[in-house]
C-alpha cells in the first residue's frame, strides 16, 4: 500500500499519485516484491518542510530533493554488496518506511537538467524508494550498483538514465 500526503500546493500541477504508483511498482517488482504487500509512505512537500526535515534528521539546514527513513536497516555489511532482503511483518506485508520529497527543489533540478517534472520526480521515488530497501551511495561500489538499478528500473518506465548527459 502506498499512502500519499500532499502537503504542498504546487504538487497539485504533477500527477503525483500515478507517477509514485508506476515507481514503486517497477521498483518492488525489481526486488521480487508485490507492490500491494509493501506498506510505502509518501510525502510530497516544500523545500521549507524538507528542509526542517533535513536538520532534524540529518543535521543539514538546508532543503534537499529526497529524504528515506527505512522501517528496517537493511543496507549490506559489505561495501558493494546487495542489501539484505526484506522480512515480512506478522500481517504479512512488508513495512518499508517513508519518503520526503520537496516540490520546489524538485522543480528547480528538473528545468536545470532540461528534464520534465515527471520524469525527474520518478527517479527520486525510485531512488527514494532504494534507500529504503537498504541501497545506498555513499560509497563508490555501493553508488555503481545502486545507479545501475536506478537506470534499469527508469529505462522499464521508458525513461533515460539520469547518470547521462
């Protein structure tokens, strides 16, 4: 289940819903897990609200694209290794965690990169969405394998790679 807040009024002029729905299908499908067995939070907000977000959590001032709070730690013991794979809950679904993403910043990154709002807002569920099934990209090898699914889930969606200019 993918529950989506909108918090922001400039979300109303992107197809939020069906974009997030199509992400987290492709990505969960991915990863062997049924999109109606995960429990997803989304939450599409202002680069004011992320950005109180980012301090609380992360210590940053600033506003940021994307925000993942993971249910479960499942990110690898082994730099460049697949994260571990999710358990279900006592219900049978899978909690996965929640996601931020801010509006304007969004916005912003899309006409700079001369890329459509909907496509560069896809790519951040999808990678959102990784770093809630333990994916990270903090280090080198974890960010090589982490991109390459990001690139593989966004080329399904019919979407180019965003690690090319």
């Amino acid at each position: 289940m993918l529950e989506v807040l909108i918090e922001a009024d400039g979300w109303a002029q992107v197809p939020l819903e069906s974009l997030a729905g199509s992400a987290v299908t492709a990505t969960l499908g991915k990863v062997g897990i049924a999109p109606e067995d995960a429990e997803i939070s989304l939450l599409a907000c202002s680069d004011a609200r992320i950005a109180d977000l980012n301090s609380e959590f992360r210590d940053k001032t600033t506003a940021t694209n994307v925000l993942s709070w993971p249910a479960v730690d499942l990110a690898p013991d082994v730099d460049g290794a697949r994260p571990k794979a999710p358990e279900r809950d006592f219900d049978g679904t899978y909690e996965l965690g929640d996601i931020a993403i801010a509006f304007e910043t969004c916005l912003r990154e899309a006409a700079e990169m001369q890329k459509s709002m909907e496509d560069h807002v896809t790519h951040l569920i999808v990678h959102g969405l990784l770093h809630l099934l333990g994916y990270d990209h903090v280090r080198d090898r974890d960010a090589t394998l982490m991109e390459a699914l990001e690139t593989e889930i966004l080329g399904k969606l019919g979407l180019d790679d965003p690690y090319r200019n």
